[in-house]
C-alpha cells in the first residue's frame, strides 16, 4: 500500500501543475517589475528567477516533512515562500546593500505584520519586517526576501534574494557540492573550514575587482581614442543585454556572442567613413535611440533573412567571403543573428548593408598590408599581386572554418601582427618569391 506522504507529494505536483498558466504570468509580471524599477542604476546587472522543479520540491517536502506541517496541497503551496524564486544581480557585495536600499525605498507602504507595497504596483508584497542580510545556517550572509503576489483569487508567494557576481558563485559551489552531498555531514567539520577559506578568497576577488572597476570609471574621457572605445564598449553591452533577454525569452536558452557585439559595434562606427572620427558622441546616441526602439520591439529569431536583390561584391575576397556566409546565414544560427542585429539598427537596405560590410571586413586585413608594403621597393603591380595574393588565402582560411569570430579583434589584430612581422624579411618582390610560403603558412595555420 502507498504511503500516504507520496500520495501528499502527487497530489502537491498535480495542483502546481494545474496552476502552472497563471504561476508563469505573475513570473513574467514580476521580473519585468524588478528589471524595469532598477535597470537605471548602475550597480544592477540582471533578473533572473526560477520556478521550483517537481524535484526541488519532492525533496523539498521530505526533507521538512512538510506532509505533517500542512496536511494538504492547497495549505502546503499557500505557505511555500520560494515556489518562485527570484534573484536580482549585481557587480559587487558592497552593491548587494545599495539594491537592498533601492528595494526599501521603493516599497514604502506599510501594510501589516513587516509587509510593504509600492506604489508602481500594489499586487507586490514584500516582507521587509527582517533583519537584513539574513544568517544562513552554513553562518554565512545573504539578502533573502519573502514576497507574495496578491490579485483577486490569486496569491502566488516568491522569493527574493540579491546576489553579487562573486555571491553567485559561492552559492553555486554552497548548492552543488554542499547541500546537494549527502555525505557532507560525515566530515562536516573539515568541509565547513575548506569552504570558509573559499568564501574569504572571493571576498577578497571581489574587493578587486571592484578596484579595477572603479579605476576604469575614473578614466579621463577627454582623450578621443579613449573616448571611442567606452562608448563602444557601453553601445556592445547594451546590444548584448538586449538581444540576449529576447533570445532566451524565445528561443528558451541563451548564446555567447559578446564578440560579435563588438564587431558589429566597430563597423556602424566606422560606416560613416574617418571624417566622422569626432563625431563618436552623436553617432553613439543615433544608435542608441534606435537600441531603445529596438527594445520595445518583438523580435522573431526563427525566420529567414531575406534581400531585397542580389548582392554585389567588388573584388574576389569579398565576393569569396559574402558567397560563403550567403550560404549559411539562414542556417548558422550565430551568423543569422549577427547580421540581423545589424539590419535591425541600420533600418536600411539589407543588400547594401550586407555589401557595406563585405567592404569593411576586406579594409581590416586590406589596411594593415597596404601599410606594410608601402615603404617596400617594389611597383605598384606587383605590391597589388601581393596584396591579392594575401587576401585570396585569408579569404580560403576563412572559408574553410565559417566561424563568426573570425572578425573579431582578438582574431583579426593576431594575424595581421603575424604577417607584419614576417614582412621584416622581405623588401623587394624577389624576396617574397622567397618567402611567401612563409606568409601563406602563417594564415593557414592562424586560429581564427
């Protein structure tokens, strides 16, 4: 006969199961309550939440006997704090307080019994009656903070915590190797102590890294160069952090293509042409203005990208290089995405977008080896057969691996130092008849 605990834990699923339409709409409701109420600040990073698995919770109720607490389903899931929880990130511990203040001073109205609610959206309840951070029994600190979601018939409770990146790693390790190991209580004592010494070496990282952070921040601006790059590097970021929310809230999982931000970043900076150098700020705002259109937006990440026209290329490397990813670009998903981020920005012609970055793609290796060869004493026809030459086996090495960082910086700036170092040897046309095979390897062999 079965135990009527297993019967309790069935039915508990089933009920959840039931509920599982209106607990994933106050999840949605919630997180973009949370990101909306903080993304201007700068210590936020992120929401991210998790609603409990079957798993979790059937060993959840067995370890707290839960069965005996609350006797029914409906009692049990009215009491559970974290059937959602949630986690709200940021860089640093010291930031962990400052979210926690923001929290605080959103939710002013007081309600009842330590609850407050605020005045954006009164459905939210938090329990801010407790002492902050909480001591955990592994004796270490954490910002953890019951809520509950209250409209008409539904009540749906939720947990809150905030983490720093360092703190979202301690916890994994805290979780995975601890908690989740049965036989941590046998040698608890000595496991306690390693743990400990790990937790005080990412406190001490994160003192660092907040270190390198704030020198960054302090960076005088007024240098153009220097200037360039912290705007490209903010515009990436947010590319990214747009893109990446829209691809996991479609496609259910989320991809790596930090690199390719960058390359498309460096190109809409450059399409203006170099008499637009000074003009960085203006041109970061346009794109920016159209990023925040951009993120209002539904954004589709399974259709195909179409052309208006055939594409046109001007030379063999481009013409080598465009057919190349013609071919995969409504199969290669990474490569799907970076060119219909571009297309999406620019807002113009996708054949001539597509054109204009062939172009810009041959001027990152086409530059370097112009400069090289200009001081060499050779003619001009045969400083473009060696030109041509070179491109033609960037263009095969390229082909050959159809990967999307091959047009990234840490990929580009390597081999083109490559080449330029090998090219000490060579001054005339003669000797690179000599050592051209030299060139050739070295492209071949590059790692894109």
């Amino acid at each position: 006969m079965k135990l009527e605990l297993f019967d309790f834990i069935d039915e508990t699923l089933a009920l959840i199961d039931e509920r599982r339409e209106s607990i994933d709409i106050v999840a949605s409701i919630l997180e973009k309550f949370f990101t909306d109420s903080f993304f201007i600040n700068d210590h936020f990073l992120n929401v991210n939440y998790r609603i409990k698995s079957p798993e979790s919770l059937r060993e959840k109720i067995l370890r707290h006997n839960f069965f005996i607490k609350f006797g029914t389903p409906e009692n049990l899931i009215s009491n559970l704090s974290d059937l959602i929880g949630f986690r709200i990130e940021c860089r640093f511990i010291e930031d962990e307080d400052k979210i926690y203040k923001d929290i605080v001073k959103l939710f002013e109205i007081e309600l009842e019994d330590g609850f407050y609610t605020n005045p954006l959206n009164s459905n939210i309840i938090l329990n801010l009656g407790m002492k902050q951070p909480q001591k955990q029994k592994n004796g270490f600190e954490i910002y953890k903070i019951d809520g509950k979601y209250v409209k008409d018939n539904i009540v749906v409770n939720f947990e809150l915590q905030i983490k720093s990146l360092v703190n979202l790693f301690w916890g994994e390790i805290d979780h995975r190797i601890l908690y989740k190991n049965f036989n941590y209580m046998l040698t608890e004592d000595f496991f306690r102590d390693i743990m400990s010494s790990i937790k005080d070496n990412l406190t001490m990282i994160d003192r660092q890294l907040m270190l390198v952070y704030n020198h960054l921040n302090g960076m005088d601006a007024s240098n153009s160069l220097n200037k360039k790059n912290q705007l490209q590097s903010l515009l990436s970021k947010i590319i990214h952090d747009i893109y990446i929310v829209k691809i996991r809230k479609e496609i259910g999982f989320i991809i790596d293509f930090k690199k390719s931000t960058d390359v498309i970043v460096n190109y809409i900076f450059m399409k203006g042409g170099p008499e637009e150098t000074e003009n960085y700020s203006a041109n970061f705002l346009r794109i920016l203005n159209r990023l925040n259109e951009i993120g209002e937006n539904e954004i589709s990440f399974n259709t195909y990208i179409n052309f208006e026209r055939e594409i046109f290329f001007n030379d063999c490397f481009t013409r080598n290089i465009g057919n190349s990813i013609l071919e995969v670009i409504n199969k290669d998903f990474r490569w799907n995405l970076f060119f219909r981020i571009i297309f999406e920005i620019e807002e113009g012609n996708k054949a001539e977008d597509f054109e204009g970055f062939m172009m810009f793609i041959r001027y990152r290796f086409y530059e370097n080896l112009a400069i090289i060869l200009e001081e060499k004493e050779m003619t001009s026809e045969e400083k473009d057969e060696i030109l041509n030459s070179i491109m033609d086996e960037i263009a095969l090495a390229f082909i050959k691996e159809l990967d999307v960082d091959f047009l990234c910086d840490c990929s580009i700036k390597p081999l083109n130092k490559k080449i330029k170092e090998q090219f000490k040897v060579i001054h005339t046309f003669e000797e690179w008849e000599i050592h051209k095979h030299k060139v050739y390897k070295i492209v071949s062999e590059h790692e894109f």
